[in-house]
C-alpha cells in the first residue's frame, strides 16, 4: 500500500486531516538508490471502516465506511486509484458524508506525478484537483503545475519526493533495520507546497489475528507497524496535521491501518485482496 492520506480534513470540512503519532525529530532524507529486494505485488484491496476510537470532547458519535485502494504498475511507473467513503454521525445526530476518489501516475525513476483528486460532501462536489508534479532530479528541486481548482505553479524544494517513492524509501529504510524516517512529500492532494512526514518503524512480527482475506501469493507475512506523522509547510508547528498508522507488509500489502482525524479515529480492515499481472516489458 502506498503509504499517503486518504482523506485529507476534519469531520467535517475534508481538508487537511492530521496525521500520526509521534512528533519526532528531524532525520536526513536517504537518497540512496533503492534496494533490489524491495518487491512490490500489485494489488486491488477492500477495506471496511469502523470507528476506532473517539474523543472526550469530539463532535462525533460515529462513523463507519469503506474503502477500495489499487495499486498497479505498468513499464514505466506506478497507478494509484482509491475509493473513499466515510458516513460521519455527528453528536446531535446529524449524519454527514464524505467521499474522495483519487487516481495518480508515478514514474518509476520517481520525477513526475500526475494526480486526479475529487472531493464531496453529501453527495455534491466540495472540491476537485488536478495537476502535474515534476523533479528536475532525484534529490533535486522542482515543480508543481495545477489545472484545478485554480491554474498556479508552486515551487517543490529540493528533497521532495512523490508518494511512491516515498514509500519504496520507506520500505527499504525498514528492510535495513531503520527505526525512524522523515521526507519531504508532495502528493497533489492540496494546492500548497509540501510539508515533512516523519515515520516511526517497529520490527517485523507475526499479525496478533489471522485475516482470511489474505492467501497466497499475497500474505499472509508478517508485517510491521509503521506510524506516521504528516506536518504541515508551517515548521513553527511541532503538531503534525494527520496521523495514520499501518500493518505493512513487505510486498505493501497492509492488513490494516488506522486514520487519526484527531478527534476521533476510524480503523480500516482488510475484507478482499486481488492480485493484478504485473506488465511484461
């Protein structure tokens, strides 16, 4: 699974929406070349949402959805498509939903995203984005052109990377025993440059439950759980924006993940997995 905020906003406003743990410090962000080990099953999962936890003060009594994530690859990059639907029960019993369908492209050498993102609310549209992402080199700086909601270039620093690569590093930090993380990620999903994710890795271990869902050749393994902590571009803030924390394993299926709205937190669980051909090139 890519690891990148499925829906970004609050209860109720589906911007940005808060991510994970721990507020961590800053670590250097490994450009290395990625390793050879680190194998990806491209794969269609559905997912259940169910209300995790809930505040002492929130405004929500419950909340429970679903989700639907692919990630695919072809020759020369990786497809991520994602369904999400989140029906929110506030506290004076008003029910509120909130849907998001995202589609990306990433090259594989990690220097262009082009990103498709749509956002409603009750079932009318609250918010669309669409644009194209480019690095002038690994490392490098670079820059972000949106068609939607508004035309406008934004400047990416120099150490942005994209969400697949972001998770590829990740993942092949964790391999090597690497306990912490932090890079710069830009995903399209808002129209402002990126801001730093900091990640927390535990080691691998055998899943506390077994999930019938998964069956070879896609699991069950064991996994690790990663936490991570999506900050905004203002750095005077030491709380991250968006929290999420996710059961990986190492072909990047995620039996399950948890998405920390801050009020309150909703559990996704893994229901149905598919495994898609990887492309003969």
């Amino acid at each position: 699974m890519q690891i990148q905020p499925f829906h970004r906003g609050t209860a109720y406003n589906q911007r940005r929406i808060g991510v994970f743990l721990l507020c961590l410090a800053f670590f250097g962000i490994d450009l290395a070349p990625l390793r050879a080990d680190v194998v990806i099953a491209p794969h269609r999962a559905a997912y259940t949402l169910e209300l995790k936890r809930m505040g002492r003060d929130s405004t929500v009594s419950d909340a429970s959805g679903a989700m639907v994530y692919t990630w695919g690859e072809t020759c020369d990059g990786w497809t991520v498509e994602q369904q999400f639907l989140l029906n929110v029960v506030q506290a004076n019993g008003n029910p509120v939903s909130l849907t998001a369908v995202s589609s990306t492209w990433e090259s594989k050498d990690g220097k262009r995203l082009r990103f498709n993102i749509k956002r409603e609310r009750n079932g009318s549209e609250v918010e669309k984005i669409r644009g194209e992402g480019r690095l002038e080199s690994v490392g490098g700086a670079g820059e972000a052109q949106f068609e939607l909601p508004v035309v406008k270039r934004i400047k990416l620093p120099a150490g942005t990377v994209f969400p697949t690569m972001h998770t590829l590093r990740l993942m092949a930090r964790a391999q090597d025993g690497a306990r912490t993380d932090r890079q710069i990620v830009f995903d399209g999903s808002e129209v402002e440059p990126p801001g730093p994710v900091s990640a927390f890795i535990l080691p691998l271990k055998t899943p506390a439950e077994k999930n019938e869902a998964l069956t070879p050749p896609l699991g069950p393994d064991k996994v690790r759980n990663i936490h991570l902590a999506f900050f905004g571009i203002d750095t005077r803030s030491a709380e991250p924006e968006f929290e999420m924390s996710i059961e990986l394993q190492d072909n990047g299926v995620a039996p399950s993940l948890i998405l920390d709205y801050g009020e309150y937190a909703v559990r996704a669980n893994l229901v149905r997995i598919e495994a898609l051909e990887k492309p003969d090139c």
